[in-house]
C-alpha cells in the first residue's frame, strides 16, 4: 500500500421519514454495485454520531480516484438513490463540511 491516501469525509443527516434499515440497504448496494469498482478504492465506513448524524468516510488511493469517482456517481442510479436518502451537508455547520484530506 502507498505511504500517503485520500480520506472522503461526507457528513449528512437521514432524510426526513426514512428509516436507518433503508439506508443500510441502501449503502449495502452502493458498496458492492458502485464504490468497491471504483478504481482507487480503498476501503469504506458508515459511522453514526449520538446525535442521529452520519458519516460516509472513503479511503482513496489519491485524490485523482475520488475526483473521478465524484464524476461517475454523477451519473449512477445507484448514487442517485443512496443521496435521495440524504440531507446534505449544512455549510454553516463545520462538522457537517465536506472534506478531502491526503493522509500520510
């Protein structure tokens, strides 16, 4: 394994009515239909705060892959049905920022 990688930190709140199991299932099938072919993958965690906050944390080769794995999600019915599960994140909420950060 390289010595440096890219971590994909992407907060979110479940949308309103929707059900942890629908998500689970939903990731469950992002997972193995989408993210685990992206090249440059390197492993994935769904993690859950005390407050009902999520987290999707990726782990990424470089920040090449997850750029290029953003793009094709883009275009995927897999993504789309996974993000319509979601709230994004709010900006005025530092904890709930985006963030791509290369790991040594």
């Amino acid at each position: 394994m390289k010595d440096n990688y890219v971590i994909e930190w992407a907060p979110f709140r479940l949308t309103d009515g929707v059900s942890e199991a629908a998500l689970l299932a939903a990731s469950e099938a992002l997972q193995t239909e989408f993210i685990s072919k992206q090249k440059g993958y390197v492993k994935r965690e769904l993690a859950k705060t005390a407050d009902g906050q999520w987290v999707d944390v990726i782990h990424w080769d470089s920040a090449e892959s997850a750029e290029k794995a953003m793009q094709n999600a883009a275009e995927n019915p897999i993504c789309f049905k996974y993000f319509g599960l979601l709230v994004g994140p709010d900006h005025n909420d530092p904890s709930m920022t985006p963030l791509q950060e290369a790991v040594l």
